[in-house]
C-alpha cells in the first residue's frame, strides 16, 4: 500500500530535452540594474541632504582679510551656523556688509566676519588700548599679545544691533568704522575651523 490518494497515481518529473539547459537563479540577489538605480538615488539623497543642509543650517566660509588675525587667518575655513543669528559677547559672526560702511569698495566682499564686543543697549569705548563696555574692563584674551584697540568716542549700541570688532585692531575695518550692525544681518556664528587640518578646531 502506499500514501498515495486513491485514484492519483506518482508522475515522474517531465524529462529535460537535449540539448536544452536550465540556471537556477537566486531572487534575493540584485540585479545589476538595481544596484545602479540604489546607488543612484542614494546619491541623490545624500546631494539632497548636502543641499537643504548647506542652505538652510550650516555654510563654509573662506576668510578674506586678515582682520581676525591671529584668531583666522586669510584662506581658512570655518563652518558657519545659520541657526546662531543671536549671537553673544565673544561669539564670532559672518554677516552681511553694512550698507552705510564708509570703507568699502566695489571689490570688498558681500559678507564679513568679525567678534561680537557689545550687546544693545550697552556703550563700548577704549582706555589706554583697553576695550571698556559700560565702565568695566572687558577680557579679551583672545586677542595677540600687545593688541592695542582705538575707539575715539563712546559707541552706544541701540536695541536690536551689536557691535563687532576685528580681532587684528590694527587693520580692522569694522563697529568703529561702520557703528553697530543690526541683528538682521547676521548670517550665522563660526563653530569650527575646518582648514588648514593642522589648525582645525573649535572656534
């Protein structure tokens, strides 16, 4: 007896003709099309990212002068933070040139960065090559060694500006040229120094 079902009985598999060949194909590997069609809108997402990222968070600025000297040097490169557009005391900012900058010229750039020195509401001014904000004396020891800041009279700063300063006094173009720039300018704050790799940190 066997298991068979009444009435059923065993085929054989139907013989392969000669000649004729079969390939057994794995469906879970990839075509090639396929991996070229991932690969292509894995690159696609990732310029996508690199895109909304490079518009709307962060940006990579090239120093142009050498007014934050020592701090950034001409030619670095620094990561710009868009989110930072309310920076405070200390924090170095891109932002766009003032439009009643006395100084500048058809061929100065768009955007500038210098350091954040005062806030609204506050007055700036100088003793003995010494930055003074409301009366006391203000710590800049990020400045080189010997830097000595001019500010020929009391800089009031009014309710949404600040007051940016080069690191470099002697060469600067900047508040003390063009007075406090609005808040609306700022582009963003200088997070990280990205090149040169020997001097790349932190800002």
């Amino acid at each position: 007896m066997t298991d068979e079902p009444r009435g059923r009985q065993s085929q054989p598999p139907p013989a392969i003709p000669e000649g004729w060949s079969f390939t057994a194909t794995d469906p879970d590997k990839p075509s090639a099309t396929r991996s070229a069609i991932s690969w292509l809108v894995t690159i696609g997402i990732a310029l996508a990212v690199v895109i909304v990222v490079n518009a709307f968070l962060v940006k990579v600025y090239s120093i142009p002068s050498a007014s934050m000297v020592h701090t950034l040097e001409v030619g670095d490169r620094v990561i710009v933070s868009k989110l930072s557009t309310d920076p405070g005391r200390g924090d170095i900012v891109v932002f766009e040139r003032p439009p009643n900058d006395p100084a500048s010229s058809p061929d100065d750039p768009e955007v500038l960065i210098k350091r954040v020195i005062g806030l609204p509401g506050e007055a700036v001014e100088s003793r003995e090559g010494k930055v003074y904000v409301d009366g006391k004396l203000l710590n800049e020891d990020y400045l080189a060694e010997g830097t000595f800041t001019q500010i020929d009279a009391p800089i009031k700063i009014p309710a949404g500006h600040i007051l940016v300063l080069g690191d470099n006094r002697q060469v600067s173009k900047d508040g003390r040229f063009f007075g406090p720039i609005a808040k609306s300018l700022v582009v963003g704050r200088a997070v990280l120094r990205i090149w040169p790799l020997s001097r790349a940190g932190s800002l």
